[in-house]
C-alpha cells in the first residue's frame, strides 16, 4: 500500500453521523496507526468530518516501532523518529516502546478491525 496517512482512530462506532466537535470534545480512548483510505475513498466508504481541527493533544508522540522484531541474528526491534529516521535499536522494547504507534501502512479494513477490537500497540506485547 501507498500514501498511508498517520491518523488516529478513536475506540468508538457509531450509526449516526459524528461531528468533528463531538469527536474532539470526547478525548476518547484508541490509538494512532498509519492507514491506507484509497480504497474506502473508492467505495465512498468513508467521510471527512472537517479539515484542520486543532489536533496537538492527539499528536503528541514522538516515536514509532517497528510492528515485529528483525529476523537475523541479531534480533533487534527498531524505533523511528517522525521524520523517519532510526533513532534506536533494542533488543527488547520497554513498556513505553511498546506503546509507540507502529510504523507500517495498514488498509481502513484493518483500522477499523483494531477499533471493534480496542486495540492498541501495547496490547501486541507478549505476556511476561
């Protein structure tokens, strides 16, 4: 997939129309995630609330993770910057690591998979 945008997906469904204002007030609960809307475009799957809301308090990480640790023998996992840039390569992530959004394009299909879910990137760590 190609031209992901970084959005974040709020932990909520609805059969009504939601207003941008509703949304934002909410500072509900979800996760940010880079997503493909190519396809949902095509098939009118899909709506945009507003342009250009004051987002900054939704905006406000800093890194990204890679999804799976490198295969090889090193083993290592990778953590960009926003730009992105490799920043860090651990072997193993700490708890705020894990929290990082992943940095890999996922479809709408698959977005909307993770809402129903209430997924979030911490929740792919393996139970200690």
């Amino acid at each position: 997939m190609f031209g992901g945008q970084v959005v974040y997906a709020f932990h909520r469904t609805t059969t009504e129309l939601e207003t941008a204002e509703r949304f934002l007030q909410s500072k509900g609960d979800g996760f940010h995630f880079v997503a493909d809307f190519i396809d949902a475009k095509y098939k009118n799957a899909i709506y945009r609330l507003a342009r250009k809301l004051p987002i900054a308090d939704l905006n406000d990480f800093k890194f990204f993770r890679q999804g799976e640790q490198s295969y090889g023998l090193d083993k290592t996992w990778a953590i960009w910057d926003r730009a992105p840039h490799v920043v860090q390569t651990p072997t193993s992530l700490t708890d705020e690591q894990w929290a990082y959004p992943i940095l890999r394009t996922v479809s709408y299909r698959e977005m909307c998979e993770c809402i129903d879910k209430k997924w979030k990137p911490e929740h792919d760590r393996p139970e200690r």
